[in-house]
C-alpha cells in the first residue's frame, strides 16, 4: 500500500475542493412558474412574489384579448382562451395593467 505524500495531498486538494463547489452550484433551486390567471377582467392572484428567473405565466380565460404591461420593462399580449409568459429579471416591484382595460392591474414583487 503506498501512502500519499503531504506535498501529493497538497497539490491534490485545491481541485477536490473545486469541484465540491461546483456540485454545490448543481443542487440550487430551480426556478419556479408563478401561474396567474385572467378571469372576469381581473388577474388573480393580483399580487405574485417571485425571485429573478421565475416565470410568470398568465392564463387568460376571458372571451377577449388581454396584456401585462409594466412600462418601460414588460409587455406580453396573452389572447383570449391563451396564455403568455415571461421571466423574472432583476430585483424591485412592478406594477402592471390590460392595455386594452386600464382598470385591470397587478403587482410582481422580485427579491432574492
């Protein structure tokens, strides 16, 4: 039986603990799909919390075209009896409303 020399176990640990890092990375939570669904002119839920790289998925479930718009970061146009989606970038709240029915509103709350 050969026993490993201290300078052998040197040069070998740096790379054992690299790689027990990048399994670590491996077992992160995956990203969720945060489901809303648009009935009777409403979203519901209207408040979501998500993290970034979740996904909203709206189902529309009204007769007529819909949207979640939040100026200047989303704009997805979900047609009636279809769904449309987006993913989560960045941190912060955004309020979103129909296009077409101004009265509709939610709200996606990111945080990490």
């Amino acid at each position: 039986m050969k026993v490993m020399s201290v300078m052998t176990a040197m040069a070998i640990l740096p790379g054992l603990c690299l790689a027990a890092g990048l399994s670590l990375l491996g077992t992160a939570a995956s990203a969720a799909t945060i489901e809303v669904t648009i009935e009777k002119l409403a979203f519901e839920p209207a408040v979501v919390k998500a993290q970034p790289g979740d996904t909203i998925l709206w189902h529309n479930k009204d007769v007529m075209d819909h949207t979640a718009t939040s100026k200047g970061n989303f704009d997805v146009v979900i047609p009636a009896g279809k769904s449309g989606s987006m993913v989560v970038k960045g941190d912060g709240a955004f309020d979103y409303l129909c296009r077409y029915h101004p009265n509709m509103k939610g709200r996606i709350e990111v945080g990490r």
